[in-house]
C-alpha cells in the first residue's frame, strides 16, 4: 500500500445513512480512481478525477459522488446508502503517461457493510 | 464501451505444473494496453505484467507471461512452475491511453494451486 491508503478499511452502517470513504496518497499522481468490487462482476469503476475539483463519472456512478480539493485526497460519498452498495471499494492512482500509463497502483480495500 | 471477457470463473492446476488463464477483449481502437493483476487473499490489487498493444512481442515477467493476439483480440496469462503463492483471483484489464489512463476490467478467474 505504500503511498496510497484507504480509510476507514471496515465500516457498517446502515441503510439511509451518509457515508464518506477517503483515499489519501503522498505519490503526487494525477489521475485517482474509485472502483467497487462484487462478485461475478470484477471492478467497476464509480468515479475518477484527473486533477484537482477535475472529476467525472464511471460505468456505475448512480448514489455516489466524489470530491477532490486537494491532489492527494480524493473522498467517495454514499449520501445515503443502501444494501446494493456493500461492497469492497478500492482507490487507484496513476501517474499517467509514458511507460506509466494505464499503471494503476490500488488501496487496500475498504469493506463496507449496509444493513 | 470496451468490455473484458474472462470466460473461466475458476481454474485449478498442481503446483509445478503450467497454467494459462484466458482473457479477450472488444475494442475498435488500435493503441492500448492491457494486464493481468493479482488479487491473494490478502485482497491487495497486485500488476503482474503489463502488454503495449503496438508491440509483437509478447510480455514476460519471471514465471508469467502472455499470448497476446492482437487480431483474435485475445490475451492469455501463462504461469509456469505454479507455486502455492500463486494462489490468487486473477483479473485481466484494457485501457487506452490519453484517455484519463482508467481501466475496464474482466470478472475474474480464481486460481487454486494443488499441493
């Protein structure tokens, strides 16, 4: 994991609650990513942010918005969560460009549970 | 939109021997990249080789390497002397470049390594 954490790794809320996931990184990268993980469907990607306040959606982005005010963080918000978005959730960055691009580097993972 | 097949949800193989993992691809486009990432139990997202599509040869990192057909749109993982810590989900991804560098991944295929 090194330069890029998730936090929090484990949360159950439950349904109709708000909930924020966070994806700190300290490479400097441009490009960050939120992909969720289910299985039978590989990882999708919810949203992405190419730069700063730069942002925009992925394949599955219904119930869920980002935000990025600085380079290194990039936060996925659940406004109110339902039992569909249990999930695994990993952040991805990628410097981009070059012999780097497409290279992305994964979070741990961020387990969460809506019940 | 591109999409990844991966048509073996599980495959098993016994330690030592060799094993391929199938993985084809939709795309129109003729520049991209593709990979195979790792996924232990561990749940860490792990790149294990990475394939330019401009180029003929075939990728190869240690024990892992590919078949890549760029005209059947095919992109196998081989693994040879299969080792217990190969024991992983293996997903194959596509992305192109200059293109915000975000990947479109397959379901999957988990890999069991018998002793």
């Amino acid at each position: 994991d090194a330069g890029i954490t998730q936090s929090p790794r484990h949360k159950v809320t439950e349904t109709g609650t708000p909930v924020t996931l966070r994806c700190h990184q300290t490479e400097n990268h441009r490009y960050m990513y939120w992909y969720r993980q289910d299985p039978g469907h590989g990882l999708r990607l919810i949203h992405y942010s190419y730069g700063v306040k730069d942002t925009d959606k992925g394949e599955v982005s219904d119930g869920y918005s980002v935000s990025r005010s600085k380079t290194e963080d990039f936060l996925l918000t659940l406004e109110s969560a339902t039992s569909s978005q249990t999930s695994v959730y990993f952040c991805a960055i990628s410097a981009g460009g070059g012999s780097g691009a497409n290279v992305l580097t994964f979070g741990a993972g961020s387990r969460l549970t809506v019940l | 939109a591109q999409t990844v097949t991966q048509s073996q949800p599980e495959m098993s193989v016994q330690e030592a021997e060799t094993v391929t993992l199938s993985c084809t691809y939709d795309t129109s486009e003729s520049d991209y990249y593709l990979f195979w990432y790792k996924q232990p139990p561990s749940r860490q997202m792990i790149l294990v080789i990475r394939q330019e599509a401009y180029k003929q040869q075939n990728a190869t990192e240690n024990r892992f390497s590919v078949n890549f057909q760029k005209a059947a749109k095919s992109f196998s993982l081989k693994i040879s002397d299969s080792q217990l810590g190969d024991a992983a989900m293996y997903f194959c991804a596509y992305g192109r470049p200059f293109g915000n560098e975000k990947l479109t991944f397959g379901t999957g295929t988990r890999l069991t390594i018998i002793p």
